[in-house]
C-alpha cells in the first residue's frame, strides 16, 4: 500500500510556483476591482450631474372667461390663476456635495 501511495501520479502538489503565481493573479484582480469599481462610480456621478443640471422649473398661464349680461357689463364667468415654480441649487447638485474622511481626533481620557 505504502508503495501504491508513493508511485501514485493523480495528485496535485502545491510548489511555492504555484503559490507565488496564484498570490500574484489574487493581487492583479484586487487591483483590477477596484479600478471597475472607481469607473462605475465615476460614470453614476456623470448621470447624477445631468440629473441635477435639468431645469425643473415650470410655469402655466392663468385665464379668465367673461360673461356679457345685456347692458349690465361683463361679469366673470371663470377664473383660474396661473402657477409658477422656479427649481433652485439644491445642496448637492452639480457634485457640490463630497464625501470625505475627517481627520483623526485623538481618544478622550478614561476616567
């Protein structure tokens, strides 16, 4: 049995080749993450810049109907006020909102 284990072929051994070339593959796809992850949040934040630069405003005229009574004059008939909205800067339009690390404040003392 012992020499059925020695001559057997079938196995896989792990040589520090194999570990280097897998620890090397693990890195570069590490790095590689996070350049996709850096694109993806850099291309949300163009859509998010166009979102925010849109012009929401919008404004619709009011109008009145008049009524001819005879010789009493026009009398108003109907009447609807007209609207207007005007879209200001929000706080974080146009990437004017960041996000960042504060610097470190030391621990207060333990009492």
């Amino acid at each position: 049995m012992l020499r059925k284990f020695w001559n057997d072929e079938s196995g896989f051994i792990a040589s520090s080749e194999m570990v280097l070339i897998a620890t090397i593959c693990v890195i570069g796809l590490i790095g590689g993450l996070v350049e996709v992850q850096w694109a993806v949040v850099g291309e949300l934040n163009d859509v998010s810049d166009a979102i925010g630069s849109l012009n929401q405003s919008y404004q619709f005229a009011g109008f009145t109907s008049m009524k001819t009574q005879g010789s009493g004059g026009n009398r108003i008939k109907g009447q609807v006020a007209g609207s207007s909205f005007v879209d200001t800067v929000d706080e974080c339009d146009n990437n004017q909102c960041t996000i960042g690390c504060d610097a470190p404040t030391p621990e207060a003392p333990k009492m």
